[in-house]
C-alpha cells in the first residue's frame, strides 16, 4: 500500500463526489469492511468504496480505471476463494445496496447486489412467493446468482440464473447497461453462469413462484455402519424423484445439542436431509418410510418455514472461521463413487465441515444447456468436500485431505465444475468450470471488458 500515491486533491474530489463512504487501512470499521465468510483470507485494499446507489459504481469504476487500480467487487463476501477482496487496490463492497422490492402481482423482485438471500427471502414469502436461492441465508444473491444458483427448490424453478430475466450492470468504463434476453441478450447469457467478469451488476431481477411457505421436510441421521445402504437408498430415491422433491446425502459430525445423546456428540453420522415442494400429503408418501430404513439415530418428518430451512446450516459454518472447498459433477453415483467417498467421509475432518452430494436434475436439466453460461445442466447431482475448521495450524492438513479426497472422486465424476464451489487454488479449473461455453464467454469478455479490468473472479481471460 505504500505504492498508493494518488493526489490528496484527487482523493477529495472523489469523496465529494460519492452519495457512500470511502475507507482506508487507518479507518474505522476498515477491517470490518475487508472482511468476508472465509476467515482464511486476509487481504488489504487501498481503498474501500462502499456504495450506496448505481452512480456510486460508476463513479468508482472510473475513478479506479483513472488512477490504474486494481478492482474487487464485494456483493454478500460468501465466496469460499475470497476473489472479493484485492490487495492494494480499490474494493467497491456492495453490501449498503441490500434492498430488495417485491411486486406481488406480476411475481417480480428487485434486488440489490448487497443482498443477502435471507434478505430476499424475508421479503418474498411475505406474499407466498420465491425463487430458488442456496441452503445458507448468509449467501449474497449476486455471487451465487452469477455462478448459476443451486439451492433446495433447484429441481422444481430451476436455478438461480433460469429465474433472472434482467440485471443492470456497470461495465470497466464506466457504462450502465440493461441486460435481458432482448437488450445486451449476449451479455445476459454470460451473466448467467459467468460470474463476474464482466462488470459489476448493479441490481437484479428474478421472476418469483408461488409456493407455500411452510416445506415439508425429512431430517434424519443415521450411524455411519448404515451410510453404504442409506447411500445405494438415497440413489434409488433420486433416480424416482419428481421435480418437487430435493434430497441431500450428507456426512456431518453429530452437533453437541439436544436430542443427539452425549457420548455421540462430535462423532461422524450419515445425514439426509429432504423437502418436499409439492402437495403435503403426497410428499409424505415420500418420505416418511425413509425412517424406517437403517437404524436413525434421530429421524424427523414434518413441516418448516421455508425461511427456517434456508438458515438450517447458518449455525454450523459461522463466519471467521477457516474454510477450504472442492467439487465435481457427477451423472450417475456408482457403487465405486459411493465406496470411496464413504471411505473419506467416514473420516470427516474439522468441526465446520459438511462433505455430501447435493441434488440437481429436474427443471435443472428442463433448460437447454445453451441458453446460459451453466455448465452442469446434464449431471444430477453436485459433490460438496466443504471443509471448515478454526486452528491455522491445521490449514496444511486440512487443504491436503480435501485435494486427496477431491482426485479420489475425479475417476467416476462427469466433466464441468460448479464455480461457486471452485477455491482460491482453482484458476486451474477455469476451462473446466466453464466447459464448452469458455470461447464464448471469451468473446463476450472481448466485448465489454477488452483490458480485462475485471480480473479479480475466476477469470475469463480476452483475447489479445
């Protein structure tokens, strides 16, 4: 930062200019401003713009490319990589603009890039409306709307980006453009699945489904001996699951609550977790004989707040503490896929760690795999090796686990990544995560961001 040298007279003029609050390292509420999900990343900007309307953005992308700073964009600061934090260049956090407008009768929402999905969600189920969004409510819209949007009701809306139908976004010079299938139509396909690399989306826009808000849920935990039949069950369930239904194979270690007994607390359990986004009564049928199955340790079936399930994991991945992430697609699970990733699971590192296959499929797969920047939309489920822990001396062990673990599954995985799991070791995986949509994105990056201003994201790299 000692290289920061712009006039004093530039700076002021700056500051004069923003409606937001400008920040640097001697600032209070500067660390705060800096900090993100991942407490592993440590990163300093020069400078902290914190924005508080469009013109904000644009005066501070210009102002940046001026003075030939390097740009990060914050939106919620959930990012495992931590990409939304530079050092020693100009951070716009975007977490003032959080606000998100419901329009009940034509089922549309406005949303901010600050927005958290709790903050979404809190609004739209006011009207029994809502739109597919993550399993942590701590989750900002705008990075996991960029980079496709898995989430419990992936299977009957779809994800997050089949939802979106426009998005306003300031480009490296400067320029506000409106993004929909009719205007900058190649720009809102490589929003959609892209991420960030193309300027800073200022505010998005989701058509909203009806759905009651009250979701019937499965939550049972079963001993580890019983993990390969709930395994081979839960890929039987899968492959006969209507669009209404999205289960997760999850092993986690037994949280130290009420009612797990004591002497279980902290040891590793086989965890499926299920909802049900149809007719009660039919997703009963469904779910209630999987209690009967192995030998739960704890087993429920019953009614939640839709909001309730979106907060279900906030507890277990606290902010600050230390994460680290890998993932695959996979089209089918083998019983190989299922040996090996039991025989890794079975030994689950880290109090913050959740390690299973999430659902994808239905209204997923409904989509056209070109009419977005996704890829993945022909695999049916998504692996998550999401590992969290709070001793930094434990960082070598932890990150080697989870590289070893992530190539045992690579044999029986299915090509593509999804890049919202991708870590901060994964520029490697871009032509991955992007697959066969890269060129294209390429030329799409060509387009708006020539100069590759926006390069803090896993990033799509122009063409000379």
């Amino acid at each position: 930062m000692e290289n920061f040298t712009i006039p004093k007279s530039s700076i002021k003029n700056f500051k004069e200019q923003l409606q937001g609050t400008v920040l640097f390292p001697e600032d209070a509420g500067y660390d705060e401003a800096r900090s993100v999900w991942n407490g592993m990343i440590d990163r300093h900007p020069a400078i902290i713009v914190q924005c508080i309307d469009e013109n904000d953005v644009i005066i501070a992308v210009k102002f940046a490319r001026e003075n030939h700073l390097l740009v990060s964009v914050k939106g919620g600061g959930h990012g495992v990589a931590g990409k939304a934090v530079c050092d020693d260049g100009l951070m716009l956090d975007m977490s003032k603009m959080n606000t998100v407008q419901v329009d009940a009768t034509t089922r549309f929402a406005t949303v901010g890039p600050g927005a958290t999905l709790g903050d979404l969600d809190r609004e739209t189920v006011k009207h029994g409306l809502v739109v597919t969004g993550g399993i942590v409510s701590t989750t900002g819209v705008a990075g996991l709307t960029l980079g496709g949007g898995i989430g419990y009701l992936g299977r009957k809306y779809g994800l997050t980006i089949d939802n979106l139908i426009a998005a306003n976004m300031v480009t490296s010079e400067g320029e506000l453009l409106h993004c929909s299938k009719h205007d900058n139509s190649n720009l809102f396909w490589a929003l959609r699945g892209g991420g960030g690399n193309f300027g800073v989306v200022t505010s998005f826009r989701f058509q909203l489904h009806e759905q009651n808000p009250e979701m019937l849920t499965a939550q049972i935990f079963y001993p580890m001996e019983n993990a390969t039949q709930m395994m081979q069950e839960y890929r039987e369930l899968m492959a006969q699951a209507s669009d209404e239904l999205a289960a997760y194979a999850l092993v986690v270690n037994i949280p130290p609550v009420d009612p797990f007994p004591s002497e279980l607390h902290g040891s590793p359990a086989f965890f499926l977790l299920a909802c049900y986004a149809g007719d009660h009564e039919e997703g009963r049928k469904i779910l209630e004989p999987l209690q009967m199955m192995g030998n739960p340790i704890l087993a429920v079936v019953d009614t939640m707040p839709y909001v309730a399930l979106q907060q279900n994991f906030n507890a277990g991945v606290p902010k600050g503490e230390r994460y680290y992430w890998k993932t695959h697609f996979f089209r089918e699970l083998s019983n190989e896929a299922i040996q090996t990733f039991l025989d890794y699971a079975v030994k689950i590192k880290g109090p913050f760690t959740l390690l299973g296959f999430e659902p994808l499929g239905g209204a997923i797969a409904h989509v056209n795999a070109g009419d977005t920047a996704f890829v993945g939309r022909d695999a049916n489920f998504a692996l998550g090796i999401w590992l969290g822990w709070n001793d930094p001396e434990q960082d070598q062990e932890m990150i080697k686990w989870a590289r070893e673990f992530h190539h045992a599954m690579a044999p029986y995985a299915s090509e593509g990544m999804y890049s919202n799991y991708l870590d901060q070791d994964d520029d490697g995986q871009i032509l991955t995560a992007y697959g066969k949509n890269y060129e294209r994105l390429q030329a799409v990056k060509n387009l708006y961001d020539p100069e590759n201003f926006f390069s803090q994201n896993f990033n799509i790299i122009p063409k000379a």
